[in-house]
C-alpha cells in the first residue's frame, strides 16, 4: 500500500499538483483525446468580466459547467469547453475611473482616451491573470490552447463583420429615440444595467391650472413642464366627454399645450386614472406618443439631470431642486390637491448608482421588429426567401422545440422578455470597447434627423480610404459582443473546422438573471449570423445566497471568498457543496459549515481507501464476474450497480444534485458504514473465497466509486486512481500514469 494513505489527505498539497498532472497531459484539449473520444460535446463558458475576481456564483457556473464535461469526457466524448474573458465595457471603465479618481484625484477627461484605454489594458490583464488563476485552483478542466477575450483581433474582426452585415440589411440603424440615460456615467445603459431601488417618495395629485378639466398623479412633478397629453382609458366615463380636446396652461412660467387621448394602457385604478404624457421623458410615454402621433422632442431636462426651460426659478436647477420649487408654486397657486407618502422603484445605474433618466438621444440600434429576408437555407425553420424578423428568430427557437431551457418554466419569461423587447440601443458612450465600425464626413453635432443631409456615412470592417473621415467616438454595448459568443470562439467569420466540428454547442449553462441579458441575444445574433441555434439545452442555477437565505455582498460582509475555500477546505469540499442541494433554476444557500461537511467526506474517501488497499494488499485485480462472487457479494455488486445506474440516469437528465446525492449516500452510508464493518469479520472470520470475493468486490466498488465521483470531487479521485493504478501494477511494469488518468477513464455505465 502507497505509504501517503499512512497519512490525512491534504487537498492544499494534492490540488496543485494533480492540475498541473492534467493540464500536462493535454487531454483538456479534445484533439489529444484517444481516439475512442469520437461524438462531439461542447460548452463555451460564460466568460468573467475582468472588474476583479471570481465570486461563489462564478465557482457556480464553472462547479456544473466542469461535471458535464468530465462526465462526457468519461463517456467518450470529444469534449470542448472553451475559456475566456469578458472586457464589460462599462463595468471595467467605471472601476478604473474610480481608482485614477481615488488615487490620483483626476477624471478621463483630464487623462485623454489613449491613456485611460492604457490603464483599463493593464487592469483588465491583471484581473484576467487573477480569474484564470481561480479557474485552473477550482479545477476547470478548460481547454486553455482556445482561450478568447470579447475584445481581443478576432472577435474584434467579428464584432464589425457582423455590425456591416446588419447595417447593409438595415437592420442596425441610427436614430434619435429614448434611451436610458446615465447622468454619472454620461452613457446610455441598456434595461439589463438597470437596477431598481425601492425608495420613499412623493406622490402628487395637482392640476396644471384652474380651468384645466382633470386632475393628474405623478412622483415626478419636474418633467409635467415637458407634458403634451393626458391619456384617460377609453372605457373611463368620467373623462370620455373630453377626450380628442385640447387646452393650453402656463405651468410654473413654461408654456404647455395639453391633447387629452384614450388609451388602453392606462390604468384606471391607479392615481386619478389619468396620466400626463412625456414623451421625451418616458419609455411608457414614448410609445403612447407614438401611438397617437404626439411631438416628442419636448425636452425639459438635460444629459447631467438639469432643467433646461423655464425662468430663474427652475431653469439649470438639479430636477430635486426643481421639483421642490413646482410643488411650492403648485401649493401657492391652490393646484396641489393632494401629496401622498409612498415606496418607489427608483431605476439606477448598475455600476455607477446615478438616477437614470430617460432622454432622446440620436443613438444606434437593432430593429427587432423590422421585416427581412431569410439568406441562410434555413433559420430556426424559416425558409429562404421567407421574411421574418429578430424577435420571431428568437422566439421559434424555443417554440419549436430546437433550444430546451432548464427548468422548463423560465420558457415563459423568455417569452415574456422577447415580447417586450423594444429595439436594441448598442451604444454606448464610453472610451473602453468595441469602437463603432462607421466613419463620417461633414458630420453636424446636431443631434436630430435633420443634421445627416450633408453628412456622408461609411460602415466597413476596415477604416474607408481618403482624407476627412472621422470615427463614431462611441463604442458597442458589451452585450452585442457576447452575443456572438458561441461562434466567434471557434474562429468565424472564419469557416474553421471548429466551428464546424463544435457549433451548434451542447448546453449553455448561466444564472436564470442572465436569461433575458445574454441568453436572448445569443439566439438573436446566431439565428441571424448562422441561421441556427447558439446552443440546444439552457441550464439555469440560482443565486448562491449565504447560510440565512440573504444576498451576498461586500457591506454585509456575508460574502464567501473561493480561494478562501480552497485555502482552507479543499477545492472538491468547495464544488461538492455548491452541487449538492442545488437544484435547476433556485437559489442556494451555501455555509463554511457545509463546505467543512464534504471535506470531511473527502477524507472518509481516502479512508476508505487505505482500508481496502490494506486488505487486499497482494491481490491481482480479476475481470469483475458477478457469478464468482458469494451470493451475499452478487447481492452487493446489484446494488452497486443499480445506484450507478441511477446516478448515470441523473447526470444525463441533469440532475446533478440528485446524482452527487447519491454517491455521497453510497459511499458514506452504504460503503464505509455497513461494507466495510462487515468486511472486518470476513477478513477475520470467513473462509478463503468469501474472503477473496468480497477482496474483489471492494477493489472493484472503490475503482467504480472514485470514476462516477471524478465530476464532482475530481483532486482527490484522480490521486486515488494513481495509488489504484499502481496497485494493479502485480506484473512491476511501468504503468504510465500520465496516460490512464482517471479524467479519460470510461464511464462504468455505456449505453
């Protein structure tokens, strides 16, 4: 017996050396497979931002993402899971503009576009170095040969390739539409950075004037100088006899002319049952404007969140500052009819925390709705020829059946979000990111319509030729290129024989919060780009939340570090208690005392493991035939086999909790609590072939044991599997380890 199980296991020794075992061999890169490994199997995984480091739900995703591919692997597949980094445009920029600021008391303007982009290029290695770091310690089994950054040459050449391809279909466009405008930032932000904070506020019920027929509700008594409208219900009787009429108020010193319209969307329940209109000011407002064909370039406030009508009571004034003074007004020209306390949802940045206004803004966007031309032979089942749209690739994927979501209920809010989906805006003010492919000559600063008549526009992968053309200074949202993620990785525009091998990918496996973020614009931009599917299954976990059930985070302090996991338990300790009670879709709680708990499993195996070797020390390893056994041992061995058929049942339909549930059972409770106590009297007690049958049971249930554990525990069964292998080597040939690493072995259960 190998005289390192005279001793407790010790992962921290173990991990780094067992990884570096693998990484050696070069079976993470699916062309070194044995050639057994023939069916493909891929998964990209969801790249990190490079804002910092790798938090529990990273360890999440890359816990499951790894067991599918070991267990595929195991199962002869050739398995891809390919590495990499997201650049997080936004998010990057903004951490490193808060360090210049912190350290150096100075802001991009001060250090110029060249040089910040300098900085954010040495922060974003750093950080990548870092999560790479991370990954490798938690055990990915990555194939780091094909690692990809969202904003590295190639997917740069894709990320235009496919922006030209839609603007020659018409399909991007640049317009002057509402958008979600960050005034700390000074960006526009999509709905996906918007977080909602429930806030106290005001609410208002006032008039514009005296002789105005309705009353109104708002929280926001500031944009009602930008109003055009006040929409009622058709079905409301008290204010049907106004509708279609129109009057004119002096509202606070600004002017105003007010249409009243009917409008189903109104509620008639909340507030008066009548909303004033701000088309400029409001996403809801904007489409009921365009609706009813009402003016909507009434802006009352600007890109820093300041009034930009009125006299010297309002005008230039922070909209809080202008907000006090128009209630007071109201309040003194007897308008304000009533103010109530309430709880708001206040939407803010999700990375810089300011208000987020909504501004028109000449911006560019994706048509979701726009009618086009199938070019592919075929996408998501629509023929060539055939006119579709974005949103009806989108939503036929999983209608018919191509793309299965895990749990089967988050198919309702994929839908949900498609069919609310207004036109993509994929700009973004910022420096750090993909820069807009499109050049332009004569350009006005104007920012409306009006303003492109003598401008000459090009859109290329490459810069046009001649002199005068300037760059669009704005960048791409991060999302357009993470869209393309799963194809761009293997080489497109490319035809390579990855992407012909690899695509369409196996799972795609993410929080269920990234569904309506990254997951919808995948299938959008590889229906329209391949004609197919980005992937065929969507497996979605949950938040991973502390011991109490509450949110992780850095001001509560509740947070658990995974290097501070694998410092102290072991990284298998760390991803069996992620998996195991984790089921598809839900939140998880995870606690320093459940990781200790499957440490200590950990170390019940490699007891285990002594305890057999010491016992069947000299014994040659036979062809497991259950007939040889003891009738008690066949008895054992149909058990054994009817858990790993269970477990093999539960890994293919991914259930993975359930699987890892049941080899932790087996092995604690069935193996090492009952086997191995009964074992003890037939060593001492029994006869020679009871003895050597339940020798070769052991042998045979510990090999069997540590391969279907391998996905879930992967450091310390690939260092049991060695000391097996050498403990097989009865003939003292050589036994190349290198070569039967137990992440290659087969799967006990074929078929």
């Amino acid at each position: 017996m190998n005289d390192k199980f005279l001793k407790p296991y010790n992962p921290q020794e173990t991990e780094p050396r067992i990884y570096k075992k693998w990484e050696d061999s070069g079976f993470f890169n699916p062309d070194n497979l044995p050639e057994r490994h023939k069916e493909k199997y891929s998964i990209m995984f969801p790249p990190a931002n490079v804002t910092g480091t790798l938090h529990m739900g990273h360890a999440l995703t890359l816990t499951i993402e790894d067991i599918m591919i070991r267990y595929q692997r195991m199962r002869g597949k050739k398995t891809l899971w390919l590495p990499g980094t997201d650049h997080a445009a936004i998010a990057t920029q903004s951490k490193v503009e808060k360090i210049i600021k912190k350290e150096e008391n100075k802001s991009r303007y001060d250090l110029g576009r060249e040089e910040l982009l300098k900085r954010i290029d040495a922060f974003a290695k750093q950080s990548h170095d870092t999560i790479t770091s991370q990954l490798r310690t938690f055990g990915a089994s990555c194939d780091w040969s094909r690692e990809a950054f969202t904003l590295d040459e190639k997917r740069n050449l894709a990320v235009r390739t496919v922006f030209k391809k839609m603007y020659d279909d018409g399909l991007i466009y640049r317009g002057n539409r509402i958008v979600n405008w960050d005034p700390k930032g000074q960006t526009t932000i999509s709905d996906d950075e918007i977080v909602y904070e429930e806030r106290d506020a005001k609410f208002y019920t006032f008039k514009y004037s005296k002789d105005f027929p309705i009353s109104i509700s708002t929280t926001r008594p500031e944009t009602k100088v930008g109003d055009v409208a006040v929409a009622v219900h058709p079905d409301d009787t008290r204010y049907q006899q106004y509708v279609g009429k129109e009057y004119d108020a002096i509202f606070c010193g600004v002017k105003i002319h007010i249409k009243i319209i009917a409008d189903k969307e109104v509620d008639k329940e909340f507030g008066t049952g009548a909303l004033g209109v701000t088309p400029a000011h409001s996403m809801i407002d904007w489409e009921m404007a365009e609706r009813h064909d009402l003016p909507k370039d009434k802006v009352v406030i600007d890109e820093r969140s300041k009034m930009t009508v009125g006299d010297e009571k309002i005008f230039g004034k922070k909209v809080t500052e202008a907000r006090e003074v128009i209630v007071e007004w109201l309040k003194s020209e007897e308008l304000l009819e009533k103010e109530e306390n309430i709880k708001q949802n206040v939407s803010t940045s999700e990375r810089t925390g300011g208000i987020v206004e909504p501004l028109p803004k000449l911006q560019w966007f994706i048509a979701v709705n726009k009618p086009f031309k199938i070019q592919h032979s075929e996408i998501n089942g629509i023929k060539t020829g055939q006119e579709t749209t974005l949103k009806e690739i989108m939503k036929n994927a999983v209608e018919k059946g191509q793309i299965n979501i895990i749990p089967e209920y988050f198919s309702k809010t994929y839908f949900h979000w498609i069919d609310n989906l207004r036109d993509w805006c994929i700009s973004r003010q910022i420096w750090y990111g993909h820069r807009i492919p499109v050049w332009y000559k004569n350009e006005s600063k104007v920012e409306s319509e009006k303003s492109k008549v003598n401008t000459e526009i090009y859109c290329g992968t490459n810069p046009p030729g001649g002199e005068g053309w300037i760059q669009d200074e704005d960048t791409l949202d991060t999302w357009f290129s993470s869209a393309m993620w799963t194809f761009s990785t293997l080489g497109w525009p490319e035809k390579t024989k990855d992407l012909e091998l690899y695509h369409p990918t196996d799972v795609l496996e993410t929080g269920y919060d990234i569904l309506p973020i990254w997951v919808i614009k995948m299938v959008l931009m590889t229906g329209y780009v391949l004609g197919t599917i980005p992937f065929k299954t969507v497996y979605l976990h949950g938040m991973v939340r502390d011991a109490k059930g509450g949110k992780m985070s850095k001001s509560k302090n509740n947070g658990i570090d995974p290097l501070n996991v694998t410092e102290k338990f072991g990284a298998d300790a760390g991803r069996m208690a992620l998996v195991i009670g984790n089921t598809p879709g839900t939140d998880t709680a995870i606690s320093e005392d459940k990781i200790k708990g499957y440490k200590n499993f950990a170390n019940k195996i490699w007891n285990i493991t002594r305890f057999i070797l010491e016992n069947t020390e000299g014994t040659k390893l036979m062809e497991e035939i259950f007939e040889k056994y003891s009738k008690r041992d066949q008895e054992l061995a149909k058990e054994r086999h009817e858990m790993i058929v269970g477990v093999t049942k539960d890994m293919e339909e991914y259930r993975f909790y359930m699987a890892g549930e049941k080899i932790y059972h087996y092995t604690w409770h069935t193996l090492a609590d009952i086997l191995l106590e009964e074992s003890k009297k037939i060593f001492s007690e029994g006869n020679e072939e009871e003895k050597e049958s339940r020798k070769q049971f052991l042998l045979h249930t510990l090999r069997k044991i540590v391969v279907i554990l391998h996905p879930f525990m992967p450091f310390v069964t690939e260092e049991i599997w060695q000391s097996l292998l050498n403990a097989d080597d009865a003939d003292n040939t050589q036994i190349n380890a290198d070569k039967h690493m137990l992440m290659i072995e087969k799967w006990p259960i074929i078929g």
